[in-house]
C-alpha cells in the first residue's frame, strides 16, 4: 500500500507564498500520475493541479493558472505545489494523490482515478 505525506501548510495572508510538498513511499513513485486537489470546509474535494510521470505534462484547474505550479522530482519521490499570489478562497485542507499509469504521459483531473492518497495539510489564507 502506498504512502503518501504532504507537508509545508500553514497560515498566510493574502498575497503571499507557500510550497507544499508530498513525499512517497512503497511504490514506484515514476509509474504514477501524480496530483494535488483541495477540500474547503462545507464544499467538495476539488482538483487544483496534475503532473504526469515524467513530468513533461500539467494540468491545472482554471483558478489557480498562472499562481500555482506543480512540479515533481522523481529520484526524490516527492512532488512539489508551489503556490504564490494566494487568496482567501485558497483556504482548503490540500491533499497530494498518485494515479498509476501503464505507460504514456496523460495527467488526470478525477479524483475517483487516483489510487493512493495522502492525510492532507491545512492551508488557510487570510484576508
């Protein structure tokens, strides 16, 4: 069974900075698909970002283009959300997630095809 642990929340105010970063183990970190998505208090789990196995390829939900970058280092098994110019509306607990995938270099935004998932880390954004 696969583990996954994020880190690096907190509290920030508006406009400022935070990297989060989710470290894998038990499982061959560069055969997955690798995703973050966020759960506001009250509203559903959403996805934020996706990157492919090797990394050539992201996908990011429309709010958070061109501030949040998500990145992977795969002989560190760890994938990386670099989130900058952050809102209120940022606030959710953020969970990183590791989709597996045979061969090709897709990203996925459903978070029912995501295999293994981490604890999360509360991320909350003041105004």
């Amino acid at each position: 069974q696969g583990q996954l642990v994020e880190s690096g929340g907190g509290l920030v105010q508006a406009g400022g900075s935070l990297r989060l970063s989710c470290a894998a183990s038990d499982f061959t970190f560069n055969n997955y698909v690798m995703g973050w998505f966020r759960q506001a208090q009250g509203k559903e789990r959403e996805f934020v970002a996706a990157i492919s196995r090797n990394g050539n390829n992201v996908s990011y939900r429309d709010s958070v283009k061109g501030r949040f970058i998500i990145s992977r280092d795969n002989t560190k098994n760890t994938v990386y959300l670099q989130m900058s110019s952050l809102k209120p509306e940022d606030t959710a607990v953020y969970y990183c997630a590791a989709d597996f995938q045979i061969f090709g270099a897709r990203v996925e935004a459903r978070s029912g095809m995501y295999d293994y998932w981490g604890q999360g880390t509360q991320v909350t954004v003041s105004s």
